[in-house]
C-alpha cells in the first residue's frame, strides 16, 4: 500500500512550517509510526532545526543518479527519518529529474512529511502567467492566480496538503502548482513576528 504522505506549505517564510512538520513527526514516531521527513523548504533549515550535521542533501543524490535512501538520516532522540536538503545553486541543477528509488521509500514508511515551506509563495508576475489555483485562508480554492517560484521533485508524489499559517498574518492566500493535490486543512500558527532574529 505505501507511506501516506502529505506537504506542508506556507504563504511566506516565518510562518512555522518546519516547526509543525517536525512536530507532527516527533507525535508520529510517539506512535511507534514510521516516519520519514523531507527538507524541500528554499531554506532548508529542518536538519538544522533537529541539530544534525549534514553532509549531502537530496539534491546530490539527484544530480548524481544516487538512491535517495544513501543520504536518509535517523534521527535517533526523535525517532524518525529525515531526507536532508542543501539547496543554494544546486536547486537549478535538479529541474526534471525524479528519485529513482520512490517506490522503495514509500513502501518504507507509513508517513511521509514534506516540508515546503514558503517554495509555492505567490511569484509576482504579467498577467501572461501560468494558471494556479490560489487557495483561501480557509483551505478553500479561488480564483485562479499567479504561478509558484519554486518547483520541486517531490511535488508530482504528494496528493495532500496542509497550509501551515500564522494566525495574525496578513497573507490570505497561497498559490498551489496546477494538478496540486487535496487541500487537508490550514494550521494556524502561534509564532511570534520576529522569532527568526532571537
């Protein structure tokens, strides 16, 4: 049957997306479920968030033709897995190629969690865009708006998402990639405006 799996995606940075990622995990694990993680956040800041010490990312994996399954990381006080990423000029370098090993990974896991983070904030544009729904602060779709900035391999393998926002923001809505899965919900965050400079 294979992971389900699920992304997390915010309007903007700062919002708390990594955070409830690894949070979900961390309960998941609790459960004697096994997790995996995937940093696909532009700011690739989960193994970080975790305290791992990274050697490689997903994106090398890719770029070489390697198993992503070589650069999986257990986290052993948290008791999950996470998929590292490393981002900067390689991201460029990774357009169009999928993981070879997807099948394996899903049926590895029972959740997979895909952090997105802000990688699908509304790209400012000419009215000659591509078309993507734009998805309400509610959970609900729109109408249609600009096209994402980012694109990422993991897109096409995730059919679920969660809008991770914080709850005096002013962004109301999101810009999901044409075809984008189901909208689950939208977690409303706590995260205090100017967490990132403590």
């Amino acid at each position: 049957k294979g992971a389900r799996v699920v992304g997390f995606v915010s309007p903007e940075p700062g919002h708390g997306c990594t955070t409830t990622t690894i949070l979900l995990a961390y309960g998941l694990s609790k459960e004697k479920t096994s997790t995996l993680v995937i940093d696909a956040s532009p700011d690739r800041q989960l193994a970080d968030s975790l305290g791992l010490d990274i050697e490689t990312g997903w994106e090398q994996s890719l770029i070489r033709r390697h198993p992503l399954h070589e650069v999986i990381i257990r986290s052993n006080q948290d008791h999950f897995d996470v998929l590292p990423g490393q981002g900067g000029a390689l991201v460029s370098k990774i357009n169009g190629i999928k993981p070879a090993d997807w099948p394996e990974i899903l049926a590895a896991y029972e959740w997979i969690l895909i952090d997105f983070g802000h990688a699908f904030m509304r790209a400012s544009c000419s009215a000659n865009c591509g078309d993507s729904p734009a998805v309400e602060r509610d959970g609900s779709t729109a109408a249609v708006h600009t096209a994402v900035s980012t694109v990422s391999p993991f897109l096409p393998f995730c059919p679920s998402f969660v809008i991770v926002q914080r709850y005096d923001s002013e962004s109301v809505r999101l810009t999901l990639p044409a075809g984008a899965g189901e909208i689950l919900g939208v977690i409303e965050t706590f995260v205090h405006p100017n967490a990132g400079e403590q």
